[in-house]
C-alpha cells in the first residue's frame, strides 16, 4: 500500500551505482562467441540495460530460434560472476544514497538483476542501512523498457510515481519511466552519452553519481514531491 506524504528515489544499479556496464557487454560478447555468434561488442554495449530475454531477441533476432536462449544466460552469468569480487562502486554512488537518505528520501533500488547478482551489487554498495527495500528479476514479468520493475519497486517500497524520481544510466532506463510519468535522471557512466539520454527524455543527465550529488538541492531529487 502506498503513504501518499512520502517521497522517495529509484535507482538502477548496473551501470548507475555499481561500474558494471563493459563487464557485462564483455561477458555476453564472449557467451556468444563461443556459441558462434560474431556480435561486435558496441551493438552489445547499447543492449545493456534490457533483460535478458529482450537483449538477445534485439542482437540475434525475435524470430530465432530460442532453444538455446537458456544456455547463453548460463554462460554470461558464470563469465560475469567472475568479476564478482571485484565489482566496485561509481564515484559518489555510496554518498548519493547515504545524502538521499539524510534528506528523508526513500532510497530504493529498482534493479532487474536477478536475485544471486543483486547480493553481489548490494555487498559492492555497501550501505544496506540506508535503502529502504530492493526489487530483482524475479519481481518483473517483462524487462526494461518496459516499466514493470518500476511498478514492483513502488508497490514494495510504499511510493507513489507522483512523488519519485529514478536515475537511470540508459535509454531503456528512460523509456521504462517515461512510460509510467516518472521523471528520470540520466547518468553517462553506463557509457551513453548525455545527447542520447537527454533526447530519450531525461529531465537532466550528470556525469555520474558524485556529479548529481553535487548538483543535489537543484536538481529532480531536490524538489521530488
């Protein structure tokens, strides 16, 4: 149930807070190459940011043959699972929600990793004291650009789309919210670029978490609500 007098913000994690974007475009560029799919590595890149069912439909086709689908998700979560231990924070990230947090804001993040990768995002964060509640692959019945992550990160978290704003690191980030009237930041540390976020609609774009947190009282999340 929704508390119509809170406020809160909704943040993707890959590519967003956590530096992930290059290690999965490499992992699926490799999950590929060894089942014969030659995918050059920018085509995969601009996918990111999509489930994985929509990012091979839209590398390989939608009317492929998906016997197969199964076998590539296995081989990118394994190449990527590699990195696990390695995976670090964007700059800022950490004090962006921490200063979100102090500002009485509900910090939630709205990812659609699924649920073995959000642990490892989560521990790479590390400030599970300041987020309010998490959703995963497994709260969404279909990806981004579609908007129903969004839709689970508000119905857990109790806010409203009135009184939101998410921050996003891609197109399909942008789409997702625009579809539901939600406001999105942009940030080009998932390796889009800000004429590209900006023309997907985003209200602003930043460098990455420590350039919003510095434009923080001016920017969508200081007049959220």
């Amino acid at each position: 149930m929704s508390d119509d007098k809170r406020r809160g913000v909704l943040f993707d994690v890959d590519g967003t807070l956590v530096d992930t974007t290059y290690l999965h475009t490499v992992s699926w560029w490799e999950a590929l190459r060894q089942a014969d799919h030659r995918v050059p590595m920018a085509r995969i890149h601009r996918s990111i940011g999509m489930g994985s069912d929509k990012l091979l439909d839209h590398l390989l086709g939608a009317e492929r043959d998906r016997d197969a689908d199964g076998r590539l998700r296995d081989a990118h979560d394994a190449l990527y699972g590699e990195y696990w231990e390695r995976l670090a924070p964007l700059p800022g990230a950490r004090e962006l929600l921490r200063a979100c947090a102090e500002r009485g804001l509900r910090v939630v993040l709205a990812t659609s990793a699924a649920e073995h990768e959000v642990t490892a995002l989560r521990a790479a964060l590390d400030v599970d004291d300041v987020i309010d509640s998490v959703t995963s692959s497994a709260d969404a019945q279909e990806s981004k650009p579609a908007p129903d992550i969004l839709v689970a990160a508000l119905d857990q978290s109790g806010l409203t789309a009135e009184r939101v704003v998410f921050v996003g690191d891609s197109v399909w980030d942008v789409a997702a919210a625009g579809k539901l009237d939600i406001p999105c930041i942009g940030l080009t540390c998932g390796g889009t670029g800000r004429a590209e976020l900006a023309g997907a609609g985003a209200v602003a774009v930043y460098d990455d978490p420590a350039a919003l947190l510095d434009a923080l009282p001016d920017s969508a999340i200081g007049t959220v609500g």
